[in-house]
C-alpha cells in the first residue's frame, strides 16, 4: 500500500514533462533569438537579417583582431631582442628606480652579471622570483619579461623592496 501511494506523485508528475519540455524550449528558443539580435546590433546594421553577412562581418572583424595581435607580438619581440641583456632590459623597464632594481637583481642572482636562467630551489630567473609570484605577476624566458614581472611585484608591494632578501644600497628593512 505504501509502495502505491510512493508510486502515485511520481507518476502525477510524469504527466508534467512535456510542459516542462514546451517551457524549456521556448526559453532556449528565446534566448537564441535574443542572442542573434544583440549580434546583429554590434556587428551588422540593424534591418540586416542576412545569416552571410553577419558571418562576413564577424570574419572581418576577427581578422582585424588578429592582425592588431600580431603586430603586437612583432613589436614585444623586437623589445625583447633589443633589451636581451638583463642590465638593458632592467634599466628600460625599472626607469629611476633601475639602479636600485640592478642591484637587488645582482645581489639575488649572486653575480655581476644577473642571469635570465638563474635558478635556486623554487625561485626564478633574474630577480629570483618564486612560484606564487610568478603566477601572479608573470614569468617569462626573456630578460624584457622577467624585468616587467619583477616592476608589477615592485609596484604591488609599494615601490619599496621589502619583499626581497636582497635590498638596494644597504637599506635597513
């Protein structure tokens, strides 16, 4: 008898379904259709309705988004090139601060000379960044985008150099 009455909502609520199917399909087919207006509006006129030309328009304009990339990529590998030396790359990025930037870079490096592939346990590269801060502020194999990472670190912390072993100058932390 309990078994009945367990059966009896379920099978009240199986005669629901395709209502709930019906309401389900209307909002996805509302949804598609809004979403199909709001792309006409941004890439096509709005009398357009024209599935060709919206596709050409959407063409032209992810063409035009990677040429913008890709001009990019040139001009970040030609800074990269240019600033290859880790001195040159710590001077353009750092400004006035690169002296105390260089500094710290030598003192964490361990030479005169900081090394892009300079290693101790979970540090990196030439300010010894680890991993959580690599993460954070990025890492890179060029000298160019170790400096940039090292300059976010340097603005996140206050523009002072508390966090790293090494200070500039002889500062007492």
């Amino acid at each position: 008898m309990l078994a009945l009455a367990l059966a009896a909502p379920a099978t009240a609520a199986n005669h629901r379904i395709p209502e709930r199917l019906a309401v389900t399909r209307h909002a996805v087919v509302f949804y598609r259709a809004a979403t199909w207006h709001r792309q006409d509006e941004r890439l096509v006129h709005r009398t357009s309705t024209n599935y060709a030309e919206r596709r050409s328009h959407s063409r032209q304009y992810l063409a035009s988004v990677a040429i913008r990339w890709r001009a990019r990529a040139r001009r970040e590998r030609a800074l990269a090139k240019k600033y290859e030396n880790p001195l040159a790359a710590i001077r353009y990025v750092f400004g006035r601060y690169a002296e105390q930037a260089i500094a710290v870079a030598r003192c964490e490096g361990g030479s005169p000379v900081p090394s892009v592939n300079a290693q101790n346990g979970q540090y990196l590269g030439i300010f010894q960044m680890g991993s959580g801060e690599r993460s954070r502020y990025g890492h890179s194999r060029t000298a160019l985008g170790q400096a940039t990472a090292a300059y976010r670190y340097f603005i996140a912390g206050g523009k002072d150099w508390h966090q790293w072993q090494c200070r500039p100058g002889g500062l007492a932390w």
